[in-house]
C-alpha cells in the first residue's frame, strides 16, 4: 500500500516513477509522429551544439580583434561595424535577426 491509500488498478505507487512513453515527451498523438519528433529533436540538439560552438569561436575571434584595435590605440567597439553586422543579421532573418545580432554582438564585446 502507499502512503496515500490502497492501489487501484492501474495507478502507480508513491514509490515507482511512471513511464514515460515517446507520446507523452513529444506531445505527439501517434507513435509514427512520436518518432519523427524525436529523429528531429536529436538533430536539433546536434545543431545546438553546433552553433554553441561556432558562438564560442566567434567570441575568441571577436576578442582579437578588440585586442588589436585596443593595443593600437583604438577603441574597444566599432559601432559602424556594429551596424553592419546588424543589417546583414536583419536582412538574411528578419527583425529576429536583429535581436540575434544584438545578444551575439553583447557576448563578443565582453565586459565594458
């Protein structure tokens, strides 16, 4: 018995976890679907990683470059490059671009 009566057929004890099907954790309503979500979602974690990786590469970058204008005089940010950089974000994804462009531009500055 558990703590919060008898067992009635079908119900899961206190003590064991339910299972949980590929249905639940894809919201899907069939199997057929369930595994077609799936397939894509380990895709989309791979490409996560991916492109974590390519935002990491792009901070180092973007740190030499600060390092190099810095050490020459210059200054930290290049605001005209900024916008470059958001124009191109904005025209290839639209106003999403913008506000993709601004956080990976906020992550390559580093601390001001």
């Amino acid at each position: 018995m558990s703590s919060s009566g008898p067992c009635r057929p079908g119900a899961v004890p206190d003590h064991q976890e339910p299972l949980m099907t590929a249905i639940d954790v894809t919201g899907a309503r069939t199997p057929e679907a369930a595994d077609v979500i799936t397939g894509a979602r380990e895709r989309i974690d791979a490409l996560d990683d991916r492109i974590i990786g390519l935002i990491q590469e792009r901070v180092a970058v973007s740190a030499v470059i600060q390092e190099a204008r810095i050490s020459s005089g210059g200054r930290r940010v290049n605001l005209s490059r900024e916008m470059d950089v958001l124009g191109h974000y904005r025209e290839a994804l639209g106003k999403p671009g913008t506000a993709l462009a601004m956080t990976l531009l906020e992550l390559c500055r580093g601390k001001i």
